[in-house]
C-alpha cells in the first residue's frame, strides 16, 4: 500500500495529528517506546518528523479496531514529542515518545492523510497545598517500597523517583509504573486534580505492596517449615495462598469433581485408571487461566468417554443374518455365503480372532451397505472410518499432545463416535492412503489389523494402550494392488467385481426405485417405472460395474415426475421407454455394436478397470516407411512390450500364415488404441494385438461381435489373465457374443452368473492359432486385395 504524503501539511495551533494505540497509555514527563505499524498512524508519525510537531497519544476503546473514530477513541489523551525514530525491515516504525501535557478530544478534523483532531490543552495549575505534599511524601515512600519487593530493579529507578520533587509529576510517573489493567491507567490519565491522583495512585499501590508482601511471607514461612521432601509443595503453597487473597479459588472445583466421577464411571483397567487420576491431580493444582489447563482438561475428557468396557454381546442368530443380507443386497452369493461362514466362527468362538475382511470392488457395488449388513446381523454398533486422502501416520496413531490442537487418530475417534468396544469398524477407502513427509499411514494399519498386536495399540495422544481386539475390522478398496503388501497380508480379499443387466433391473426393482421415490417426496403409487424403462436405462443411460450412476438416472426421472405433480398436471404418472428420451435425453450408450463393421486390422480387446471391466478397440495399419512399430494412445510399458513381442510372433510365423516376407519391407507397422486420453497398461492385450496384426497382413477381417483377452508368448502360448469376470460382463454389456479367453482361466467362468454364461459364448484359446481361427474371417477383404488400405 502506497503511503499518504505529509510533507508541507501546516496544521492549526488547536489541532494535532492522533496515533490511537492499543493498550498503552502514555502518561506526561515518562519516556515511553512506541510501535507503529498502521497506514495512517506512520503517516502521523512522518508528519511529526517534517514540521518538528508534536503529536497526540490516545487510547483506542476497542483494540480490534483498525480505523478507529470518535467514538471509538478515549476523549483524554497526552502531547508527546518525538525522541528517537527508528524503522525496521518491515516497514514497521519504533518510535520513542516523551509525554509533555494532557489534552481533550474535542472533536476529529477530516481531511488529512492521518488521524487529526481539534483538541483543548489541559494545564495544571493547582496550589501545592500541605495536603498534596503529604500525599507525594507517602507516594514516594510506597514507591521505593514496592521496588525493593522486586527483584532486579535497576538503582537508578528508585534514584529518579527521589529526584522528583513535583507531587504531579511524580504521580504520573509512579503510575506508568504500575503493572495494572490499562482501564485503570487511562483512569488516572483522566484524573486532573493532582490530589485525587496522588490518592488513586497510592491506593492502587498499596494494594499491590500487600500482595507482594504477603507472596513474600508466605516464601519465608514455608521456607522455614520445608524439609527436602516438602520442597515440591511450595510453589502450590504459594498458588493456593495468592488464590485465597485474590478471592480465585474454587472456580473449578466442580468441573474436577465431574471428571473424577466420570474416570470411576468409565471402567478403565486399574494401571489406565491410575494414570488418569494422576493428570487429574495436576489439573486440579493449574489455575484456570493455564493454557495447559484446557489441553489437559480436554485429554481427560477424552479419556472418560471412550468405551473401555467390554459391553454385553447379543447371541449370533445365523437365520436372521441370512434375512437381513437378503433384504439388503440382491445377487453376491458367494460373498453372502462367506459373510455367513464369518458370522458362524464368531457364534462358535466369540473370543477368537476374527480375520479382517476386505472388499474389493468398483464403485457403487455395495461395499460399505456389506459391512452395515453384517453390523445389523451381529447387532453392534458401525462406525465408518474414511481413509481416502490420508498422508499423515499421525491421522492414524493421534498427534502427542506437545503439539497445539493435538487430537487422537481417527481409530480412536471412530471408538468414541461408535460408543463400543466391540463395534463393526469400516476401514473405507484402503487403497487411497498415501506416504509422505509426515510418515506412512498404511505402516500404522499393520498394528491396527494385526490380531497379534491390536490388544495394545497405544494412540499418541491418549499415550496408554487400548485393547482393539474385539473390535470388527472390514476394509474397503476399488483397487487391491494400490494397497501395501504388508496390510495386504493382514486381510482376506473378497472381490466384488460388478453387477449384470439382469441382477441392476432387479435391484432397481427391489430397492432403488422406492429409495428414489421416498428421496423425492413421491408416494409409491403416484409413479410408476415398468421393467422396460429400468432395462433401457441401465443399457442405454449407463455403463458401470456398480449402480450408483443407475440410481441417480432413476432420481432424475423421479424430480421429473415431482414436478409433474406439483404443478398439478397429473396425480399419476407411468414411465415408459418411450418416455426416457423427453426426460433423460439422447441414448447415451449403444446397446449393440452394430455400426462396427468386419475390417482388417481391427480387433476388440477386453480390459479391467477400477470401475469394472470395459471394451477397447485395438487398430493397426502399415504405411511406407523403415520398419518402425509406431504405438498411440497413452499406453504402458507392459502394453508396448505386448505389441513388440505380438509383432515379432507375426514375422517369426509369416510363412505358416502365407503372408510374403517382402511385405515387411519398407513399412512402418502404426498401432493405435483409442481414446489415447486415458492411459492403458496391463499385461491382458497381447492376444488382441497379434489378432490386429494378423489380420492385417493377412487381409482377413476381424469378426466385429468377437472380443479377446489374454497375453501371448513368443512361442505362440495364450496365457492366462486376471479380471476374468470383470470382462465378461463389460462384453455383455457391449453386446459382444463370443469371448475368446485363455484355456487356463477356465475356472474362472465359475464366478460369471449362469445367466452371462448361458447368453454368450466363450471360446477357450491354447496357442495362437487357436485365436485366429476363432476371430478371423477365413477370406480375404477383397476391398484390401484391389489396393484398399485401412489407415
């Protein structure tokens, strides 16, 4: 900020630039150092230093005030001249300042870049009477008094209060002194009459000395009574003895007396508990105003509430559990089965150590309502712990309680929500934690998960040891491979890969519309989606592993349908398919691949994603050039090796597959993998590479309804691949009919519905030969043959 100018600024004899100030009050004949740091106070002070005036010292009312006016300023304040001025490196101004006289606020003059004011000079001038010199005789006795009750006053204090022989000076002086409120200060400040002032400052005094000399009898008397082993009491002696005289005892006696029926209440084992009253003790001897008196206060609290009692556990009954799986989720039959199998051990052996069961899947395929399935079934309280995001170890071990704003980790702050030591804990978002200069979070899962170690996990900031074993650790991740081995081994991974069209309609049916419905105000009759509308939506509308977009789709067509209502056109209302387009928009998926033709060179790969399986489209073309293996589209390392390695397998097995060797000469091999915005790696595309190449030097069209998986070797192996399941139900989704995959993922098929296998066909592939002979036409494209090129 630009500062104001001042020079050549003339102002009128009744009128002085102001530097309100924040807490001090300068009184008339004392030295005093000033800080400057406002615009319009440095503009005073420059002013001050050009045309050698004086300038006037007030007192602000507020102190968080920036521009204070009238009514914010005291209306008593004190000339003072410039001494010394000094500026700091940032741009702060240090001034020092000697008071001359008092003066009156009669009003502000506006105008200048400062803060002026038009002011009456208030002059002393009372008789010295006997009276006054009394008081200034005594003042100046209490003075020297209190100084030699403090330690390290320089002599030449008490020298300057002898030299000063004027009762009002001396009055001033002895109160800037004064270690006071500064209220009572611009009191006295405002307090002409000599003799008046003389009296306040003396009483003030006075109180002081008493508080002094008692501080200091209360030293000697128990220095005389201490022995070594008493020595430790004397400082709380003294607290106690200064609180007593200042009337301040007593004011937390209920809040520790709270605390201490709250650590008999809490059930703590006695070592804990020993611990806890110990810190209670400290707290007790801290004056409130302590700063650590609230941090120590907050930690006992903290202590009190958490659920170290072990709470009676209702007994597992297997029936309902199946009842309640059934009532909450459609379809995962083997991860039902195995939540059973989970619920049945913990009813034979409640005392045992459960696993730690972690879920893997895409979005929206129900992993966190899994976990609030299986807290209904046991009866425990749930309580879910978000871990996506989390850099810092302290998140999850607590900060020590030497730092400001220390907190236990999110472990212990999910056991105080869930108010249960045996609750059902939900570890979301696994996979999302990250390392970084503040440590590793995952490290301290290990502890957490271990059946071995989690009897004595100890939280920084509580500092003592918290039995975890009975609580039901159930993680969550969208991908496994992101987690650390270690806490990797510490879990049994349950996969949930993604839902098909048929088992989305059903749970449409079952749960999601009547959701939708209750979420938008509509009553069950007053809408009406048929299973058609449902089957359109989840083919053409979305395209995911889970249903959570499905369900915001359903929310759109319900608003649409509230609305309907709420204007009063209809009471009822059916969506049909016919009607998505009006409500929904354009289809924004197709169904079937229908516009993809046969083509040389082009072949459909399957592929995994963190959301579920999808389809990806593999072209290849050759043009003149040096033999170079051109590849497009964001792809890994381990993808340009299956190209490489899929090129190679081609040229080592050209004459089996009749294609000329001269056609390798001169020509670049470009393959290219669309939308190149995303980047793709996983060793699952080598037998869809090869096929693309294949196809292309041997000019016989891939067929368009066919998709492929699986990696190839150099000797012409298929080799099996991961996501099997995953796979196949994007294919379905895409429309494709056959799936070639490798012989080797076989059993595989064992987890894809009976209703995915009965509608598709799958091939199973032992070498190479067996994919092409699965996926190629057996002629040639005769458009290719008569010079077509496919670029």
């Amino acid at each position: 900020m630009e500062q104001p100018v001042t020079s050549q600024l003339e102002l009128p004899a009744d009128v002085i630039a102001l530097v309100p100030m924040r807490n001090v009050v300068l009184f008339p004949h004392v030295l005093m150092p000033i800080t400057v740091g406002r615009v319009r106070s440095i503009a005073t002070i420059e002013h001050a230093l050009q045309s050698k005036a004086p300038i006037g010292i007030v007192l602000q009312k507020d102190a968080a005030v920036d521009n204070p006016g009238l009514e914010a300023l005291c209306g008593t304040g004190t000339i003072a001249n410039i001494v010394r001025h000094m500026t700091s490196d940032d741009k702060t101004h240090h001034v020092v300042c000697q008071g001359v006289e008092r003066f009156h606020i009669e009003a502000l003059i506006e105008g200048y870049p400062f803060l002026a004011a038009r002011i009456k000079r208030i002059e002393e001038s009372a008789p010295i009477t006997t009276q006054t010199e009394a008081l200034a005789l005594q003042l100046r006795e209490r003075a020297i008094e209190i100084l030699s009750l403090l330690p390290g006053v320089p002599a030449e204090l008490a020298h300057a209060l002898q030299a000063t022989r004027a009762p009002s000076d001396l009055a001033d002086i002895t109160a800037s002194l004064l270690d006071t409120e500064v209220s009572e200060k611009q009191m006295l400040l405002e307090t002409i009459d000599t003799e008046e002032r003389l009296q306040k400052v003396l009483h003030i005094l006075s109180r002081r000395i008493e508080v002094l000399r008692l501080s200091q009898e209360i030293g000697e008397r128990t220095k005389e009574q201490m022995e070594d082993r008493e020595r430790k009491y004397l400082l709380r002696e003294q607290l106690k003895a200064i609180q007593k005289e200042l009337g301040e005892d007593g004011d937390n006696d209920q809040e520790i007396t709270q605390l201490d029926e709250a650590i008999t209440k809490a059930g703590m084992p006695g070592d804990i508990e020993a611990q806890a009253r110990k810190e209670l003790h400290r707290l007790q001897r801290m004056p409130g105003a302590s700063s650590e008196f609230s941090m120590l206060h907050t930690y006992l609290e903290w202590m009190t509430e958490l659920p170290w009692r072990l709470p009676e556990e209702a007994p597992i009954d297997l029936n309902s559990a199946r009842q309640i799986l059934e009532a909450d989720h459609f379809g995962l039959e083997r991860i039902k089965q195995r939540i059973i199998e989970f619920l049945a051990v913990q009813k034979l052996k409640p005392h045992g150590r459960a696993p730690i069961l972690c879920f893997v899947g895409p979005p929206g395929v129900g992993k966190t309502s899994l976990g609030q399935s299986i807290a209904r079934a046991l009866q425990r309280s749930f309580v879910r712990v978000s871990l996506g995001g989390v850099h810092d170890e302290a998140e999850m071990r607590g900060h020590r309680r030497t730092y400001v704003g220390a907190m236990p980790g999110n472990i212990v702050q999910g056991l105080r929500k869930a108010g249960a030591r045996n609750c059902v804990m939900m570890l979301d978002e696994i996979d999302k934690m990250s390392a970084s200069m503040q440590g590793d979070p995952s490290a301290a899962l290990l502890e957490i998960l271990d059946p071995e170690q989690n009897s004595t996990f100890r939280d920084n900031y509580l500092g003592v040891p918290f039995d975890l074993s009975r609580v039901i650790f159930i993680a969550t991740a969208n991908v496994i491979d992101n987690v650390p081995p270690p806490v990797r081994d510490r879990m049994e991974i349950i996969d949930l890969p993604g839902y098909t069209q048929e088992e989305k309609l059903q749970i449409a049916l079952r749960y999601l519309v009547q959701r939708q419905s209750e979420a938008n105000g509509l009553r069950e009759e007053q809408c009406t989606l048929t299973p058609e509308a449902l089957q359109s939506i989840v083919a053409n509308y979305t395209r995911e592993a889970g249903v959570r977009q499905f369900e915001r789709e359903i929310g759109r067509v319900m608003r649409n349908v509230a609305l309907r209502i709420a204007e009063g056109k209809q009471q009822q209302v059916r969506i049909d398919v016919n009607d998505l387009d009006a409500i929904l928009g354009a289809e924004k998926f197709e169904h079937e691949l229908a516009l993809h033709t046969d083509l040389p060179g082009v072949a459909t790969g399957l592929a995994w994603t963190p959301v579920g399986g999808d389809i990806l489209f593999i072209e290849a073309t050759r043009i003149n050039g040096s033999g170079r293996l051109i590849l497009t589209g964001q792809l890994g390392d381990v993808m340009k090796e299956s190209a490489q390695a899929a090129l190679t397998l081609v040229k080592a097995r050209a004459s089996d597959l009749n294609i000329p060797l001269a056609l390798f000469d001169g020509v670049d091999v470009h393959m290219h993998v669309p939308a190149g915005a995303i980047p793709k790696d996983g060793p699952s595309a080598g037998v869809a590479m090869f096929i693309a190449l294949a196809s292309l030097f041997t000019n016989r069209p891939v067929r368009h309804d066919v998709a492929m998986t699986g990696e190839i070797s150099l000797r012409g192996l298929v080799l099996p691949v991961g996501g099997v399941k995953e796979k196949i139900l994007a294919a379905q989704r895409a429309g494709i009919q056959t799936v070639l995959l490798p012989a080797r993922n076989q059993k595989d098929l064992r987890d894809v519905p009976e209703a995915t296998r009965m509608a598709m066909q799958f091939v199973l592939l032992e070498t190479a030969d067996d994919a092409m002979q699965a996926a190629l036409h057996q002629t040639a494209n005769p458009m290719q043959a008569a010079g077509f090129k496919l670029v």
